[in-house]
C-alpha cells in the first residue's frame, strides 16, 4: 500500500506541475496542494510513509537557507544607513519604532493564541526530521544570544548569535568607510550584495515546490491525526486577521497619536490605496514605492525620511509576517507537543521573533522563513511550518497589508521626531 500511495502521489505531483504550466497561482496551487494532501492521507491512512518523504527533504531545504540569509539580510540593512551618524540618529529611531510595531504585533498573536489556547485539543502527529529541544531558562537564553562560536552556531542552527554577529560586522564596516576606507571595504560589500541576490534566488527555488511539499506532508500527517486538527488550523487563519485588523488600526493608530501627534484618522483614509496593493500583491517590497509616493503626496513627509523608512518597513519589523505569525504558530505547535510555556518563555518567544525580524525579506513567502527561523531558535519542528502554509497562503494577504501599514506609519513618527513632515499636507 505503501508504494501504491507513493504512485499515486507522483500523479499528483504531475497534476500540480501541469497547473504551474497552466499559469495557476502559486496560492491556489498551495491550496490544491494542501486538498490533494487530506485526500490521500484520508484514504490511505498509514500508509504514506514513502509519500512523506518529499515533505521531510523539503523542510531540511528550508531551513539550511536560514543562516545564510539572516547574515546577508542583517549586514545590508545596517550597511543601508549609510553611516553611523544616521544609524544613531534616523537609524535608530527607525529601528526602534519598527522594533516596537513588532513586538506590540507579537504581544497581539500571544494574547489571542492564550486566550484561546490555540492547538490545545489537537490531536496532530509531526514526523519530525530533528528532536524537539527543551527550552532553555531567560538567563541562560540571553547570554546565548551572544555569539561564542559562529561556525558551531551556524551548524547548529542558533539564528540568535547569527544576528548579532551580523549586525557587529555590519558596524564595522561603517566604521572602517568613516575613516576612509571605503575602497578596501567594498569588495566585501559587493560580495554581501551579490551572495543576497543568490540566496534569494535560492530560497525562491525552493519555495516553488511547497504546493509539493505541502501535499506530502499533510498526506503523511493526515494519515496519522484524527480530524479535530482541522479546527486549530482554521482557527489561527482566523486569529491572524484578527491581529491584522487589531494592529493595523487599533494599534497603530495609538502609536500615530501618542508618538507623532498626528490625526490616525488621516492616515488611515489617505493610506488604504497602499494597504490595497500589500493586500493584493501580498508583497511588501513590491508595495515600497506606492508607499514612498503616497508618504511624500499625501501625507507631507520628506523624501529622505520617506526614502529610507519604507524601504526599511518592508525588510525589518514587519508585525504581520515577523510578529504575530511566527509568534501563533510556534505557541500552536508548543501546544500540540504538550509543551508548557512559562512566562519567560513567553517573554522569550517574542524576544526572538523581535531578532529574527531583523532579518526578514519582504516578498511572498517571508513568512514562512521568519516562522522557521523562529522555530529553529525556539527548538520546534519545522515541518509544522510547512504543514501551516495551507493556512499561511490564506492568511499572506492580512498580514503584509499590516507590513505596509506598520512601514508607512513608522515613517510618519521618525518624520515627527525629525520636524520633516508637513503637517499642514498631512491634515489636507
């Protein structure tokens, strides 16, 4: 039966790659995918070991990109301020209210997914590829957060020494180009450059096969679950847009009237045409420049500030994609696997998916990355992530317009504190 299921499976696939020729998006693919998966798993229960393997080799892919890409990421955008007079001055006040729209993201996804204690009642069997690592204390976790070796880090998977790592080179090169030095430097930063353009390349490859790897893995993990896991996983999709919701306009719109003094009713009339395009194209990047013109037209913020936060917004924060979605997902899965979360490890779950963000990509599928990075550092199974993405294809949407949403008004308060913003435009 076995082999019967893995035949049949390979049909699948073919139906799946026949859809791509076809020009059928990604996303229906992904759900196709995913209703492929629950059928076969449903009709041939225990028996789709063979099929699930596909899924195992995808989630090891996955997560060997990780290091790879939070380096290059995290370097670029410390290098992105230019010098280090920006970087203490709009650059950290940049950092810190992105920084602050995700951890407010993440504090979001907590309460809900405890609230409702979020996977509780699953009864959701995960193949796992690698074991489950007990959590460390707060203490110990911290001065782990330190880089002590970095090759052992990087094969280990410790994206946290990683970051840090990152953002100490990426301040030395600031340095070094203060001092004159920038013709010996670039050599380096060209390669940082060129290695990122590859990884994303990389990373999108890989990528292209989830409708794949999600009908392996949900055949395999279907197989083995009772159907009360249909339930969480419906769930979260609701919980997310939720938070969407929540953040995009509760939330932000306090951080607009505490921290700039500005009307949120203002932003949030002037701002829907790009929360459309985040929506739609469910790419932060690709909503960058509607945002910067929208910032500087409408809403009377400089260029500079304009020019430099989004861009920044759609690469680092990001509440949606780096908040309360890692942050949900990780909290179903400590549930799953009966893993009992104290405080401080609450504390330290958003902590991490706060790092993480550093290094975060705004294209489709950033998600899904960050939630593994997540993971990795949290010491949960990846396949749990890909087994979400049915779920994660649904719920892209929601959470990049919360991206551009938190960008934009991130660039309104840096514009406030810096006195580079036309009020008199922005109350129009």
């Amino acid at each position: 039966m076995k082999f019967l299921t893995l035949f049949i499976g390979l049909i699948l696939f073919y139906l799946l790659g026949f859809m791509k020729k076809k020009g059928i998006s990604f996303g229906m693919r992904v759900i196709s995918g995913s209703i492929l998966g629950i059928i076969l798993g449903f009709f041939f229960k225990e028996s789709t070991e063979y099929i699930g393997v596909f899924g195992r080799i995808y989630a090891n892919l996955l997560f060997s990109v990780v290091i790879p890409l939070l380096l290059a990421s995290v370097i670029k955008i410390v290098i992105s301020t230019e010098n280090l007079a920006n970087l203490k001055s709009m650059g950290l006040k940049t950092i810190g209210v992105l920084s602050l729209h995700n951890v407010l993201g993440s504090s979001i996804g907590l309460i809900l997914a405890v609230i409702f204690k979020i996977g509780k009642d699953a009864n959701i069997t995960i193949t796992k590829s690698s074991e489950v690592k007990e959590v460390p204390g707060f203490a110990d976790a911290f001065v782990n957060f330190f880089p002590k070796n970095i090759v052992q880090d990087a094969s280990e998977g410790s994206v946290i020494p990683i970051i840090v790592f990152a953002v100490l080179i990426g301040l030395a090169i600031l340095q070094l180009i203060e001092r004159g030095k920038e013709k010996e430097v670039k050599p380096f930063v060209d390669f940082i450059e060129s290695f990122s353009e590859i990884i994303f390349r990389l990373i999108g490859f890989i990528t292209d096969f989830t409708p794949y790897a999600v009908l392996s893995l949900l055949a395999n993990s279907i197989g083995n679950i009772d159907y009360t896991a249909v339930k969480p996983l419906l769930f979260i999709l609701i919980l997310t847009y939720v938070a969407s919701v929540f953040h995009s306009y509760i939330t932000t719109g306090a951080l607009l009237a505490i921290l700039a003094k500005l009307n949120p009713f203002k932003f949030f009339k002037k701002n829907w045409p790009v929360q459309a395009i985040g929506f739609t194209t469910q790419s932060s990047v690709g909503s960058i420049a509607a945002n910067i013109e929208n910032l500087t037209e409408n809403m009377g913020v400089s260029e500079k500030i304009a020019s430099f936060v989004a861009p920044m917004g759609a690469t680092m924060g990001m509440p949606g994609c780096a908040g309360f979605w890692p942050v949900m997902s990780a909290l179903l899965t400590a549930n799953v696997l009966g893993i009992n979360y104290k405080v401080s490890d609450y504390i330290m779950l958003i902590f991490v998916a706060l790092l993480v963000s550093l290094g975060t990509v705004g294209v489709p599928g950033t998600a899904t990355i960050t939630t593994t990075a997540v993971f990795a550092a949290m010491g949960l199974p990846v396949e749990m992530v890909v087994i979400l993405s049915p779920i994660s294809s649904l719920a892209d949407m929601g959470r990049t317009a919360t991206n551009v949403t938190a960008a934009a008004s991130s660039a309104l308060i840096v514009a406030a504190n810096e006195n580079e913003i036309n009020r008199d435009t922005y109350n129009k």
